[in-house]
C-alpha cells in the first residue's frame, strides 16, 4: 500500500475524483456509483462539474470501501450500516486524526534519536 493510499497528503483538504480513486484503489466510475445508494456522500461539484471530495468523503468512501470489498457485504446492507454508522462517524475521525498526528510525533522523534 503506498503512502497516498494510507494518508492524504498533509494539508490538502479537497480531492478530485482521480485522487480519491487512487487513494482507495478503486475506479472512478464505483465512487459515482456509490453516491447514488450512499446519501451521506454528497461531494461537492466545481463549475465545470467535476467531484470535489472533503476528507469527511474520503472516511465514508473507505468505510464503505471495508464493508462491501474487504467484508464482502452487499450494498443494501453496507448502506444500512453506513447510515447506523454516520453519527458516530465524527468521534472515529476525530479519533483517528489524533493517531496520525501521535504517529508524526513519535516518527518525528524516531528520526531525531537517528
């Protein structure tokens, strides 16, 4: 897994389609169709139309992304747990962002002991 996969990179805060695509390692084309059976994707859309996806789309796309690659659920049962899922959405980011700054500071630190 490559390093854009794991983590967007630091301080962007908006994807294009092609970028979340290749973050997930999915096509293009699953993302525009999981926003028709997943309503808490709503990436906003430019001028010229094209899908600008918010890091809070890109944790619901990797949620969706495990539940129906990786556990092998069907959508109407992904959707359903997505939607169960959604409030306690903002305390797993939150929860996971703080893991990601802990894991810098201490690969910060592990290089300063180098």
């Amino acid at each position: 897994m490559t390093e854009l996969q794991e983590n967007p990179p630091a301080g962007r805060k908006y994807f294009k389609i092609g970028d979340v695509s290749r973050m997930l390692d999915v096509p293009a084309s699953t993302l525009r169709f999981w926003e028709k059976d997943f309503r808490q994707l709503k990436p906003m859309k430019n001028k010229k139309g094209d899908r600008i996806y918010t890091l809070k789309d890109i944790e619901i796309l990797r949620e969706i992304k495990y539940l129906t690659h990786d556990k092998g659920l069907r959508i109407s049962s992904a959707t359903r747990k997505v939607k169960r899922n959604a409030e306690n959405q903002d305390s797993n980011t939150e929860l996971i962002k703080k893991l990601r700054d802990l894991r810098e500071t201490l690969l910060e630190f592990k290089k300063s002991l180098d």
